[in-house]
C-alpha cells in the first residue's frame, strides 16, 4: 500500500474518531473497545472496496449543477 494511500485511511479514521467515540457511549462498557475497532475497520474496508469516493471539488459539483440545470 503507497504512503498516499496510508495517508488517506489515517485522515478519515481521525475525522470519525470522535464520532465512534461519542456514540460507543451507549454501549456496556466491557464491549466499547471491541465496538469501536469493529467500527474502524469498517470505515477501512469501504474505503478499500471504493464504496467511499472523495468528495468532489467545487468546480466538478458547478459542471454537474449547471449540466443538470441546462437538462431540465
């Protein structure tokens, strides 16, 4: 795996750390931990298996709005 690569799955299990954390406090406390590794490895697994894309830039959603708008 490129450095790139590690780069981006460490950058989105930081931004979703925070989320994982607050919500696993709904959950006993002897499965927290096993709950919030399950979940990371899941968001590492989409992101794998492409299921999550980067979002597009600001000029790409433009292009997409005004083709869409001039379609209708």
């Amino acid at each position: 795996m490129s450095k790139f690569y590690e780069s981006i799955l460490m950058q989105a299990l930081v931004l979703v750390d925070n989320k994982i954390k607050k919500s696993s406090r709904n959950t006993d406390l002897n499965n927290r931990e096993d709950l919030e590794q399950e979940i990371k490895l899941k968001v590492v697994e989409a992101i794998i298996n492409g299921k999550i894309e980067s979002p597009l830039t600001f000029t790409e959603y433009k292009e997409n709005y005004d083709k869409r708008k001039t379609a209708s």
